[in-house]
C-alpha cells in the first residue's frame, strides 16, 4: 500500500521497560524494600519510531487523542514500526500505545508462545546509577527475512535485534533504491538520491563489517559506539580527531556521520569522497535544565529522520538544519524524567517554524 506521505520505517526492538528505583542495589542473597516501581514501553526501536511520529506534528490536544477524532494534527511523515512482540498480555498495550502515539504497527508481528522484550532497570538513587539486565524474547525470534515496507523512503536500524536481520535488511533497502529505473546510469543516481535511505544508529555497538558502510546514506552514534567501530578504546577515542574518526566512515562509503556528544553537542560531517580533507562541523548542545539523559540519542535519531524524509530525495536533503533540529529536539528530552515519556512533540522544540 504507497502513501502520499515519505515513509519513516524503524526496524528494531521493542522492550516492557520494569523500573526499579532504590536507595542501594541489593548484595547478592539480599532482599530490599524498593522506593518505586514503573512499566514503560521502550527498546530503541520503538522509542525512535514514537520519536519520529511525535516529532512530525504538534501534540494532540488531550481533548483529540483517539485516532480519525477531528482536531488531530495532521503528521509530515507516515511512520512505521517494524519487529515482533510476544503473545503475553504487555503486548496489546504496547501496541496501542504506540498507535496512540501515531506510529503505524501494522508490521509489528506478535509471536504465540514467545514473550515480549523486557529491560529490568535498576536505578540506584543516590547515585543515580542505572544497571539494565536486557531479555530479548520476541526480538531476537526474528529470522533473517526481509521485513522492510516496500514503499518505505528511509529505513532506520539499531542493533537490538539479530545483527543479520539488520544487515540482510539494509541489504535490502540499499537494493530498493536501484530498483526503480532500467537505466543504468540513472539507477547510480537513483541509489543514492531516492528511495529507501538508510539511517544506521549502530547501538548497542559491536564492530560492524565494511560492507554495511558503502552507500549508507546516515551514520549515527554516540561517542562510546564511534569508539567501538572505530576499533578504539575510550582513552584512544578521547584523544583522537573527530575529523579523522568521521573521515575513517566517510572514505568507506558512508554519505553523512554524525557522532552526539552528549553535553557538548554534536559533530558531523558529510562531504562526498573527493573532498574529505574539509573540516567537519562541531554544533554545541542546545541550552537544557538536565533532569535526566535517558532516550536523548533515540530523540536525535527520530527527529533526524523525520527531517531525511521531509527532503525525500539526499540531494535536497540540508544536514545543516536536520542536526539542528535533532539537537534541538535531544535537548528536550534530557529536561524531562523517563524514556518514551520524555520525547517532546514537534510544537515543544523551540525555533521550529512548522
Ligand atoms: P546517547 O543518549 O545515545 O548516549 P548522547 O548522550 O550523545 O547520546 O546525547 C544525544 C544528544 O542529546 C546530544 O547530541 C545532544 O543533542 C542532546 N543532549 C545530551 N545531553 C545534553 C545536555 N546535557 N544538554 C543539552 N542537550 C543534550
């Protein structure tokens, strides 16, 4: 089914989200008396696609939160999610939770006899440590078959599902952009200036094989994931150019990358091959009160991506003002305590003229 809209599809994970607040972590053999419980939906997937759905209109008013109800913002892009949750009674909440959001979850498969993905966060409070214990469950049952919307305009992937799934998937989103015209010369064009870009938030890191860089439209990650695909420590990392990290992605295929720097903002760079040796570009983080850092970095990602399909084509796309948008957004969400619950609606990102 085509939509008149671009079509943001987010391939990833789903996870019930149990939060634990307590004064210390038990000692092994010990039972504590927690200060606080909560269920939240979360996993990077899914809170990118609710990031990328609240980020492409104005929030709702409480009065119009039903769907088809007169009065509902109209959103810029279709966006879709893209996994698998189990049989067990979190998933129809979860579902409709993100229904309520405005992401599509029609491509959302549920699995008989598998359990939804669970994180069981500890957060120490006095530290304000957290220690996450993820269990997969349904996300990790899905196989390596091709589960991208046809019609999508840009894919965004994360590394919480099957790394094969991913890779056999951007596999196949690259494909889709040349699949659209017989000419050969226009299909060169087609493949890196249409259909299907591909966005790559490769989190939780692990080293990735050069293949999954040629023609990858948007590399996006933090310092500690740069670190890892870079082959770096985190001391080698700390003192090495951002420059040459970006040049190292840039040289192996990748069109922009983009590394967020918590605090300090964000550096990308985003030149074509032949011209490497200009300096990328550092932009300091916007002004925020933090409360709480949790779900920045799928912030960024999701309101970068409603920007990528916005441009619809790479060539019309301005990176300039996506990462503006995306730091923008990010700084929001550090403001406000939680994960999901914390990612602002397009009309609380200040300075965006919609
Ligand atoms: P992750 O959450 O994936 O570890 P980062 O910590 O790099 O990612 O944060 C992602 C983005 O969130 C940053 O690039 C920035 O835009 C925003 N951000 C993070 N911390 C702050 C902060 N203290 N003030 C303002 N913006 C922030």
């Amino acid at each position: 089914m085509s939509s008149p809209l671009p079509v943001v599809a987010v391939i990833g994970s789903l996870n019930v989200d149990f939060i634990t607040r307590t004064t210390r972590v038990p000692a092994a053999g010990e039972t504590l008396i927690a200060q606080s419980f909560d269920i939240g939906f979360g996993g990077k997937g899914s809170n990118q696609a609710v990031a990328c759905a609240r980020l492409s209109r104005p929030k709702p008013s409480s009065s119009s939160r039903h769907p088809g109800e007169t009065g509902r913002p109209s959103p810029s892009v279709d966006v879709r999610m893209v996994g698998a949750v189990g049989s067990d009674p979190f998933a129809e909440d979860f579902l409709a939770g993100l229904r309520q959001d405005g992401v599509n979850v029609d491509a959302v498969r549920r699995l008989e006899g598998q359990k939804t993905g669970i994180a069981n966060i500890i957060v120490e409070e006095g530290s304000g440590e957290n220690r996450i214990m993820v269990a997969a469950n349904a996300n990790y049952a899905l196989k390596a078959e091709t589960l991208l919307p046809v019609d999508a305009d840009v894919a965004v992937f994360q590394l919480e599902i099957p790394l094969e799934v991913v890779l056999n998937n951007i596999t196949e989103a690259k494909r889709k952009g040349l699949e659209v015209s017989p000419s050969i010369l226009f299909r060169i064009r087609l493949s890196n200036s249409h259909r299907s870009q591909v966005i790559l938030n490769p989190a939780p890191a692990v080293p990735l094989d050069a293949a999954v860089f040629k023609g990858l439209s948007h590399l996006i990650m933090n310092e500690s994931e740069a670190a890892i695909l870079s082959g770096m420590s985190d001391e080698e990392f700390g003192s090495a150019d951002l420059d040459d990290i970006a040049s190292n992605f840039l040289v192996r295929g990748v069109r922009n990358v983009i590394v967020t720097l918590g605090a300090k903002g964000v550096f990308y760079h985003t030149s074509p091959w032949y011209a490497i040796r200009k300096p990328g570009t550092t932009l300091a983080a916007a002004r925020a009160t933090v409360v709480d850092t949790t779900a920045a970095g799928d912030t960024f990602v999701g309101a970068y991506a409603v920007a990528v399909a916005k441009a619809r084509a790479l060539d019309d796309f301005d990176v300039d003002a996506a990462v503006a948008f995306a730091n923008r957004a990010a700084a929001r969400t550090v403001e406000r305590k939680g994960a999901r619950a914390a990612v602002p609606w397009l009309d609380e990102v200040d300075g965006v003229a919609e």
